[in-house]
C-alpha cells in the first residue's frame, strides 16, 4: 500500500507542476508587457508536456528513467554529476512506443522543440505572429490530453481568446517573406519542417489551430460586436479559407444514449463490455458529474451522453483489453 501512495503522490505532484508550467506560458504570452514571450512559452509549454507524459508513464508503471541493462540483468540507472537520476526530455517521451499522443499532436510538439534548439543559441526577434497558431494548438492539445489521460478539466477556463493590438496576417510564407529580421535558420526551419508533413497533417488543427478573423461592425444600435466570426463551413467563404484556417462551425453537439455507447464499443471488438459493465465504470468515474463534461441532462430527467465520454469508454476498453475483448455474449448476466 505505501507504494501504491507514493506512486499517486508523485503522479499529482508532477502533474501539479505540468499544470503551473502551462499556466504560466500562457499567462507570459497574453501579457502585452513581455517582449520574449514566444520563446518564454515554448520552454515552459515543454516543461509542461513533459510532466504530463511523465505523469502518465508514472501511473501506467512504464519506466521513465534512462537505464543502462547490466549482465546479470539488473538495470543501473543514469545519473547526473550531482547523482540525480536522468529522466526522459519530452522527444524521448514522444518517441516511445507507449505514448499516448496522436500523430499531429506530436507533429506539433515536435515543431516546438526544433524552434527551441534553434533559439537557445542565439538572440531572436519577435516571433510571436508566425508561431501563434501552433502556440494555440499546443495550449488546445494540452487541455484535452489532461482531460484524456487524468479527467481532468481544470484548465478549460483559462484557455480564451487573448485581445491583440496587431492585426491578422493571411498566409504563413507571405508572413515569412515580410518578415525581414526573422534569423535565417528560424526561417528555415519553418519551412523545412513543414515541408515533411503531408498536407493532412499540416493543415490538422492539432498541428496549427488557425481561426478566420472578420472585421465586422454591428448593424444596430445597441447590438453587440463580437470580435469572432463563425462562418458556415458549407459557405463560399469556408471553401475558401479552409485550405489554410480551421473554420469554427455553430452546431449542435452530438449526444448519445447508454446503448448507443455500448453498441459502438462491442462493434470495435470490445464484446464483454455490456451494459452493467458501462452502469458500474459510470458510477465509478462520477460520470454524470456536470463538472465533467461528459454529457448533458434533457428536460430535467433524460440523460445524453457527449463524444468525449464515448471516447473515454473506449479508451477504458483498450487499457483493460483482457476484460472486455471477446464477441459479443447473446447471454443474460446473472
């Protein structure tokens, strides 16, 4: 039992500090006093991811330390000068074959610690606007993975659009041409890199959340001006726009019912996960919690459920595949 306490106190402790770091780079990046923000927040953005996997790799029991394999099959951990032991950086956490990550969720951090090596070793200009809409899939990508990974969504309220005194640029290279003191091998970098992702993956919003700006003035008296503009994505201005901007669509969430949730997750293999099994992990989670966001109450007294909550069902699914894997049993529990 001690061990199983200290496993869970670290695990809160790291994922405390990873919360702080993200915090704490965007806080930096919002504040209109700071110059040095971008290369503020990627070192802290890095510090915070690499908590989190850490976080991760902790409760998963999945060794994060670099080990040497001796001959009699001990492992000897690497260790610092000063005898600390020497933990994963985040590329390494990212290269494992256990990280939970998706591809351009990586593709995005993987972009952020080739800029931070470019940047460490010499002065940079401002920066800001050509990375932005990476720093805004980088802050997205966070949020959802400590709601993934640990249920938690204390950082939703802190994740806003900031007020900016400069405008909008339309396109990255032409924001790269006009930049005419970006340093040489930040340019380069840019566009090397980009250049090996294919066009799904560059135009991912995980990769680069890129959101259309309309200046717009109220019609009437009294009427509120909203400084975002969500355009139909079936109009002739997302057609346009799409190739390079996530268009934001105003549509209704899509909710589901137990048995949909249940039918969907037996249809990917997961047979032995029924209807009981879906009451208890329910009652388990605290799933009906609103604070979760896992779905929403319907007049009062019907419960649906949201997509994040079918993806954490089938997530519980995969991370106990011996309980659940099987064809789907035509017997009546019990």
């Amino acid at each position: 039992m001690g061990r199983i306490r200290r496993v869970g106190s670290v695990k809160q402790e790291l994922l405390q500090k990873s919360k702080e770091a993200a915090l704490s780079a965007v806080q930096i990046f919002n504040n209109p006093n700071i110059s040095f923000k971008a290369e503020t927040y990627i070192v802290l953005m890095i510090i915070a991811w690499t908590y989190l996997l850490h976080a991760f790799y902790r409760s998963t029991g999945i060794e994060y330390r670099y080990f040497q394999t001796q001959a009699n099959g001990k492992r000897k951990f690497d260790r610092t000068k000063n005898g600390a032991y020497k933990f994963w950086e985040l590329e390494r956490c990212l290269n494992d074959e256990s990280s939970p990550l998706d591809k351009d969720t990586s593709n995005n951090l993987r972009f952020l610690i080739g800029i931070r090596h470019e940047i460490e070793h010499q002065m940079t200009t401002r920066i800001d606007d050509i990375l932005s809409a990476k720093f805004q899939a980088c802050c997205l990508n966070y949020d959802e993975y400590l709601r993934k990974l640990f249920n938690d969504s204390t950082m939703q309220r802190h994740l806003s659009f900031s007020l900016q005194f400069s405008s909008i640029s339309d396109e990255q290279k032409e924001m790269l041409s006009d930049k005419k003191d970006l340093p040489g091998n930040i340019k380069s970098y840019i566009l090397n890199f980009d250049k090996l992702l294919s066009d799904v993956e560059y135009g991912s919003p995980k990769y680069a959340y890129r959101i259309l700006f309309v200046p717009k003035t109220a019609n009437r008296k009294g009427q509120a001006d909203q400084v975002i503009e969500f355009v139909k994505a079936d109009s002739e201005l997302a057609e346009k726009v799409n190739a390079h901007y996530a268009v934001i669509k105003e549509t209704e969430r899509p909710k589901f019912l137990p048995g949909q949730i249940v039918s969907y997750v037996q249809s990917k293999g997961y047979g032995k996960f029924r209807m009981h099994e879906h009451t208890m992990l329910v009652k388990q989670e605290d799933a009906k919690n609103t604070a979760k966001g896992f779905g929403v109450m319907i007049a009062g007294k019907d419960w649906r459920w949201y997509q994040s909550w079918l993806d954490f069902v089938l997530d519980h699914c995969q991370k106990n595949k011996s309980l659940y894997e099987g064809p789907v049993s035509l017997k009546k529990r019990a």
